[in-house]
C-alpha cells in the first residue's frame, strides 16, 4: 500500500518547528537568516568576479579567514568590513529600518 505524503508550505512548518511571527524564537531565526544571505550573496558575488578569498582580502586589508568567516557566518563581522567588501566587490548594498512596522525614510 502506497503512503500519500502531504504538502505543506515552508511557512507553516517553520511555525511548527521554530515558532510563530514575533516570538523570540522565531525573530531570532529570521535574524540569523537574513545574516547568513549576506554571506551568500558576498561569496557568490566574489565567485562572479572570479576572485579568491585571498584576492578579496587584500582588495579590503584584511585576511583571508576573516573573508571565510564573512562567507559561512557574519555574525561576529563588523558592519565596517561588511561594507568595505561589498565596496570592493562592487556591489551596491541597500538597507531598510523600520519601526512600529513604519519604513523609515533614510537620506
């Protein structure tokens, strides 16, 4: 006998596992999501370019590891380098605050 799996979106199971929207746990998953795609996307930017960690490194003053642990987790970077690597790769690097939900207006 054939077992039916069933389908569900990727939001409901999160929810299941990790916790609904605004709970602590759940803000905290989403945070270190979205610092994990910083790292993506500066590793596959520097992957575009064609350069190495190495390569990078120098282009920004700063080690290799330092780049490698930019790459796989940003958490403990400073915003500073974060920023002068993307400058370095060329890459434009947009950021939104809200509060109260509100967007702020940035000039």
């Amino acid at each position: 006998m054939a077992h039916k799996m069933k389908t569900v979106s990727l939001d409901s199971m999160i929810e299941k596992h990790i916790g609904k929207r605004g709970t602590k746990k759940r803000e905290h998953f989403e945070k270190e999501l979205r610092i994990d795609l910083l790292g993506q996307a500066i590793k596959q930017a520097r992957n575009e370019l064609k350069l190495t960690q190495q390569q990078l490194g120098e282009m920004v003053g700063v080690q290799k590891a330092q780049i490698s642990k930019i790459e796989n987790s940003v958490k403990n970077a400073r915003l500073e380098t974060v920023l002068k690597v993307f400058d370095a790769l060329g890459a434009k690097v947009n950021f939104s605050v809200f509060l109260n939900n509100k967007k702020i207006a940035l000039f």
